[in-house]
C-alpha cells in the first residue's frame, strides 16, 4: 500500500505541478508561440531543459536541488498513508477551474506533519511564525510576490512608453522576429531552469526527495513528466492559461520576453538569497512571484497608456490575488485538516 501511494502520489503530483505551475512559467512562452510554432517544437525544447536539469540533479544526487534538505529526516522515516493523495487530487480540481495555487503550500507542507502541533490554536499560530517551517515558507512566498509585484511597477513605469507602447502600436516586422525568437528562447530557458530547480522538489518529495533511486524508477519519473508535459503542450495550457492571456500584449513576442527575463532573474534572486533576507534552501512559492509580477506589470503599462488606471483594471489585479490568497487559504486547511485526522 505504501509503494502504490508513493507512485500514485507521484504521478497525480506531477500532473497537477505540470497542470498549474509550468502553465505559469511557460505561459507566455506558449501564449506568444501558439499561432506561429508548432506545438511539438515547443514542447522538444521545454522538454530537452527538463531532462538536463533532472539528470543533472540525479548526478548529484540532489535532484530536488536543496530544496528538501530541511524534510530529509521527516522523509527518511515517514510512511505514506492515504492522505497524502489528498493535494495533489485538490490542486487538479483547483487548478481545473483556473485558480492559480501554490504547489509549494499544497503539498510540501503535508511532509512536515509532524512539526505542525497538534493543537488547533498553536496550528494557527504556526502560519505567523516565520521559525516554523510552514511560516517561513509563507513569509517567503509573500516576500516573492511584493518584490517582483514592485520591480515589474517600478521597471515597467520606466520603459513600458518605449517598449509597451511601441509594441502595441508596432507590430514586429518579419525581418526582424528571428532576433527576438533568439532572445526569448534564451530568457525562457533560463526562467524555465530557475523553476525546475525550485518545483522539482514538489514533486519527488513523493518519492522521498528523489535521492538514492534506482535508474529504472528514475527513467521512469522521467518519462512520466515528459509525457505530461506534451500533453499540456498539445492541449495549449489550461484555465490556469487564461490569466496569461488576458493581460495587456502577451501575445506579442518582444512583450513576453520582457516577463520571462524579469520572472527569471527574481527566481534567481531568491534561489541564491542574493539579498540575505531569507534562506537560499527554503522552498517558496513561484506562483506568488508570477502573479505579482503580472500585477505589477498590468498596473504599470495601463497607467503609462492611459494616464489614469480604472476599477476594472485594479478589479482584475485583486481578482487574481484573491485567488492564489483562496489557493494558500485551501492549501493550510487541507493540512490542518489532515493533521487533525491523523
């Protein structure tokens, strides 16, 4: 029963992480490629970065690369009941109707049951704590949304008249897109390295952080999330898509360029506590950064365009960040739920 769990576990946890986070990193990738590539080249590319990063980590027998240093004892030790089937079947269902939900909150922080007390009230209270393993990925996450939510405000205010607009109102020559198309596939490899060696290890903590496999079962998780990932290629995304595309000019290549970089470089940031504000090797949520990064640059380029910003526009900002707050909120009560139940 435990192995059937574990592997399960595995495979509806690499659906769900694909479904929802790679859908937010290699959104406008996908949104500014769709009507000119073809699926299959798009998906060779993000696929040949997969399997470099996790083979990579596999040399190094690190292949959640740090990211679960601080559960290695819980893991060690722990054994898989029912339960932990239980987030990665929500986060499909959330992430069918097009809420952006952190993978990091949803499943990471079931490994850590036995750090979370037993007592409601000091439940609660552990959210607050930055100490706690739970807090400290909460307030990282959130520190993740208000830097790239101010950078992209802060970048975007500066040049979005001289790119943003001249964008909109210059549609890219064909002599010029190849330029571009180098540009971008540059950024969104790096942005694309950045998450996985972020998010793998929302996935193999079902396989005890993915150290000491066989080759075998290695290839086989592989396979596995390179097989998923064709498949979010072909179907062009999902609902969690639908929040790339509505926002101002992500069609166009140069514009998601722009992102990708930007999304990238915050990653790295806080990959390699390049500010010494957090710990390097605590996992965090990238989707609090995509979604801040999206706000601020919405916010930004309609103030530069329009000289004034309407409610709808800051409606729909707060409608996105209700929404990943409403993901965050399921997340620590589905845990808190289970605790109490085991």
């Amino acid at each position: 029963m435990e192995l059937v769990v574990m592997y399960l576990g595995f495979a509806l946890a690499s659906y769900s992480v694909v479904g929802n986070d790679v859908i937010q990193t290699l959104g406008t990738f996908l949104t500014s490629n769709e009507q000119r590539v073809k699926w299959w080249i798009l998906w060779l590319f993000a696929a040949s970065i997969l399997t470099f990063a996790l083979v990579q980590g596999y040399m190094q027998a690190d292949i959640s690369y740090g990211r679960l240093d601080k559960f290695q004892e819980s893991l060690a030790t722990l054994d898989y009941e029912w339960y932990y089937l239980l987030p990665p079947v929500v986060l499909m269902i959330l992430t069918r109707i097009g809420i952006p939900v952190s993978t990091t909150f949803m499943i990471l922080t079931l490994f850590s049951l036995n750090k979370i007390p037993n007592e409601l009230p000091v439940m609660i209270s552990s959210v607050f704590d930055t100490s706690t393993k739970l807090g400290g990925m909460i307030q990282k996450s959130l520190m993740g949304y208000a830097l790239s939510f101010t950078v992209a405000i802060v970048l975007y205010m500066i040049v979005s008249r001289i790119t943003e607009k001249r964008f909109i109102e210059n549609p890219l020559p064909d002599k010029r897109r190849i330029y571009w198309i180098i540009a971008q596939w540059f950024t969104t490899g790096f942005l694309w390295y950045q998450w996985l060696t972020q998010d793998l290890a929302n996935i193999y903590v079902y396989l005890r952080g993915g150290n000491d496999m066989p080759v075998s079962t290695f290839v086989f998780s592989l396979l596995i999330l390179v097989g998923l990932l064709a498949f979010i290629f072909y179907k062009r995304g999902g609902a969690v898509q639908d929040v790339v595309r509505s926002k101002t000019n992500t069609l166009d290549i140069r514009s998601a360029t722009f992102i990708d970089l930007i999304y990238g470089v915050i990653l790295y940031v806080f990959k390699y506590n390049a500010l010494g504000l957090w710990e390097a090797k605590l996992p965090m949520s990238t989707t609090w950064v995509f979604i801040g990064l999206l706000a601020g640059r919405e916010l930004a380029i309609r103030y530069r365009l329009d000289n004034k910003l309407t409610r709808n526009e800051i409606k729909d900002v707060g409608k996105d960040l209700g929404k990943v707050t409403l993901g965050l909120v399921v997340s620590v009560i589905l845990v808190f739920v289970i605790k109490l139940l085991a």
